[in-house]
C-alpha cells in the first residue's frame, strides 16, 4: 500500500522540478533587454530629447548592440556589476575589424568606443546612466 501512496507524490514533485528548471534568469539583471534612448544630457546642462530618433541599447548575453529605427549599425562588449557599466571594443556591424568613430557615437550618448556609465537608476522601466561628458535615460521597450 505505501507504494501506490508514494506514486502521486512523486510525479508532482517530479513535474513541480520539471517546470521550475525551465526558467532562466536574465544573464544581466534589469539590463537586459531593449532599451530606447529618450533624452541625452550633456555634462554643459544642455538637454537633448532622442525619442523620435528610434534608438535603442539592445543587450543580451555579452554583446550590446546599438540600434536605431531597425537597423543595428554597431556592436560593443561590456561588463555590468550592478551600480557601473562599462561599454567597450564598439565596432560597425558587419564589419569586426573597424572600430567605430566617435562621431558615429555621439548620437547614442557616448564620447568614444570605450566608456564608462554609473548606473544611477535602473528598474523594468527606466534606466539612467551618467558618464563624464553626458547622462543618458531610456525607457524599457
């Protein structure tokens, strides 16, 4: 008798580890994700609204891809601990072995292919992030 007890709960506890390993946890926290560039604050004061420009921070994995209205124009590599970011290694897309220029740049809020970004505040919403030279919000897309 106590083997037929045993059968149901066994196959519940079997389907219960069955469905709870399925779900991964983002690799990245919050950061992952497709994030739209809505306003870029330069370290003058001067404040510069990006939304009808389409452009978005796209990260998965290691990669983070620079986007704007569809199209992904180039590819970078960062390391995110949680208050910091750092974005480097950004080359155009397509094309692994030329580094993008900094004016290429400028439009998605960085100064250089290598940048440093404190992560003032990030949520399943909004995200801030503040290097020398701008302070960059997007909205979670």
């Amino acid at each position: 008798m106590k083997k037929r007890r045993n059968k149901p709960f066994l196959r519940g506890l079997l389907l219960l580890l069955l469905l709870s390993s399925c779900n991964k946890a983002p690799m990245n926290g919050p950061l992952d994700g497709m994030w739209q560039l809505m306003e870029i604050t330069r370290a003058d004061g001067e404040k510069i609204d990006v939304k009808a420009e389409q452009r978005y921070y796209c990260v998965q994995l290691r990669l983070l891809s620079f986007v704007k209205t569809g199209s992904c124009l180039f590819l970078g590599r960062f390391v995110y601990n949680g208050d910091s970011l750092l974005i480097h290694d950004v080359r155009i897309y397509f094309s692994e072995e030329r580094l993008a220029s900094k004016e290429a740049l400028w439009p998605f809020g960085m100064s250089d292919v290598s940048e440093h970004f404190a992560v003032e505040e990030i949520t399943c919403s909004r995200m801030v992030l503040k290097s020398e030279h701008a302070t960059l919000g997007f909205r979670k897309y």
